[in-house]
C-alpha cells in the first residue's frame, strides 16, 4: 500500500541518527574530534553545559545537511578509491579511540588509510567551497583525531556539491598540537570540578595555504587517442634534431665575436642588436644586404 503524504512526512521525521543512545551517552565522558572544533571556537559554556548534563545537544536526526553527509560517505569513500586510487579501511573498532595519556581526549573517525597510517574524515560540503576555507573549519578536528589515534598525517575526503573533490592531506603540528592539548584540558578541568566556564577567544589554526595538485589522464583509451597518437610521434621524431640544433646555434653564438656586429659564413649568419643579444638565421645574401644596408654600412658584401 502506498504511503500518504503525511505518513511520508512522519517516517521522514523519524530519521534516526548514525549514533545509539549508548554512544551518546558515552561522548559525555570525552571530548570528541568536533567538540575540539568548539573549544579552539571559543564555545565552551554550551559544551560545559552539555558535558555535564545540563543540557542536550541538539538533535541532528532531521538537520537535512548533516543526514546528507552521514548517507554519501560510503559513496565517498568508494569513489576516493574509483578516482584517485586511495584504499580505506573502516575503523576496527567501534567504542572510540582514547589517547592513552589523555583519556578525555576521543574520537570516532570515519576511516583510516589501507596501511593504517593516515586517519581519514569524509566530508559533504558546498559546491562553492574552497580547500583552504574546509580545512580551517576542521584543522583542529583533525589534529585532535591524530593526536588520538596514534596518526601523524590526516586526509579530509570531500564532495563539494556534486563533485568529488582532491583528497586534502593535514600533517600533525605539534606546536599547535601542544595549545589544542592544553586547551582541551583546562576545558575538561572544568567539567571535572563542575565549574561554570566562559567563552574564550577563538584560536586559528595555521597551515600552508593549500596547493592544488591536477589528476593526471592517461590518454590512451580516450576520444583523443588519434590525435594524441599522431602529435606524439611527430613530437618524438623531431626532438633529437630540434636538440641538436639547439646546441649547435649555442656552440655559434659562442665563437661569434664580442667586437662585431655581423658574422655569417658556411650558410649561417649572426646579428648583434643593440642591446647585445645574438639572433641566428640561415645564411642568405639578400639577409646579408638587408643587415648591412640597416647599419648604414656602404660596402655590401
């Protein structure tokens, strides 16, 4: 039987979250790679307030963007390998990963490298939104999540809009890395001793303006291949001759004499402009002419 309007209304409504209500509960008990987000944000009365139970996060069950994000990462995922040759592995774990110093310190990532060694976040963004601007937005997530994992180099995966975009590789700073520390854990004093913070000034985090590196095409295979083909093999026919040319007129240029304006013999002829720069060309009498006639000489040849 088909679904009314309204019915479809309610089961949209009753979306449910990615999360059990055990995994909400125990995200009480640590700052997670988001809640770092906040704290370096300077929000840290709303997390207190939340920590500590006073509070309930807001639900995020039917926020349309976030439930997007939670749907395409397995198509995210599966498409960072189909176009850019990345293999994932799923965490082998599900309660989160503590950091063995600073149990408070959590995270749930979403992935992590094939060989384990680069913790990935699968992102769902705008189409209008830049590499370097989506990296600000997470950088202090990330480097929490390396920090808790054991990781020293993090990779956002993300989709803008339509489009699958160039993976976004973070390295660990362990400068910034030592404020985010100390920040989490003036923060998690404050839920420990159940004392009311307020806000903090929000701290940036730096990195290197992000270079973007074009994918390379394999032409073969391609509706270009034909004329890929063609071009190539004039281009490989031509490169020893065009190379030794090159040398040749270096080798000319180099006997030509410093006092003169003009040598020419053996089917070649150099000319010396007035700022000193040498032109080669092949060897003509009526070249020959035309240069001396233009320096005023009389005698011709």
């Amino acid at each position: 039987m088909t679904s009314t309007l309204g019915q479809q209304c309610v089961d949209a409504a009753k979306i449910r979250s990615l999360l059990s209500d055990e995994q909400i509960e125990e995200r009480k008990s640590f700052i997670g790679g988001s809640d770092a987000r906040k704290i370096m944000q300077g929000n840290w009365h709303d997390l207190w307030l939340q920590k500590t139970g006073r509070a309930i996060a807001d639900s995020l069950e039917t926020v349309f963007v976030v439930q997007l994000g939670n749907l395409t990462e397995k198509l995210n995922r599966a498409f960072l390998y189909i176009e850019h040759d990345i293999a994932t592995m799923l965490p082998p774990r599900v309660d989160a990963y503590r950091h063995p110093l600073f149990p408070f310190m959590a995270c749930n990532p979403d992935a992590f490298s094939a060989d384990g060694q680069i913790v990935v976040d699968f992102k769902h963004t705008n189409a209008w939104n830049k590499p370097d601007k989506l990296l600000s937005t997470y950088f202090w997530q990330m480097q929490h999540n390396m920090f808790c994992t054991g990781t020293t180099r993090g990779m956002i995966s993300p989709i803008y809009g339509n489009n699958m975009g160039e993976p976004i590789y973070v390295e660990q700073d362990l400068a910034q890395l030592e404020l985010l520390q100390e920040a989490e854990a003036k923060f998690w004093k404050h839920v420990v001793d159940d004392k009311e913070p307020v806000d903090t000034a929000e701290v940036t985090g730096q990195f290197d303006p992000i270079t973007t590196v074009l994918p390379a095409m394999r032409m073969r295979g391609t509706n270009k291949e034909s004329e890929w083909s063609e071009a190539a093999e004039k281009f490989l026919a031509n490169k020893e001759g065009r190379t030794k040319a090159n040398d040749a007129e270096k080798d000319l240029k180099v006997l030509m004499p410093d006092d003169h304006r003009l040598a020419y013999g053996f089917g070649v002829i150099i000319n010396r402009a007035k700022n000193g720069n040498l032109s080669l060309k092949k060897l003509s009498i009526q070249a020959v002419v035309r240069e001396k006639l233009e320096s005023g000489e009389d005698e011709l040849v």
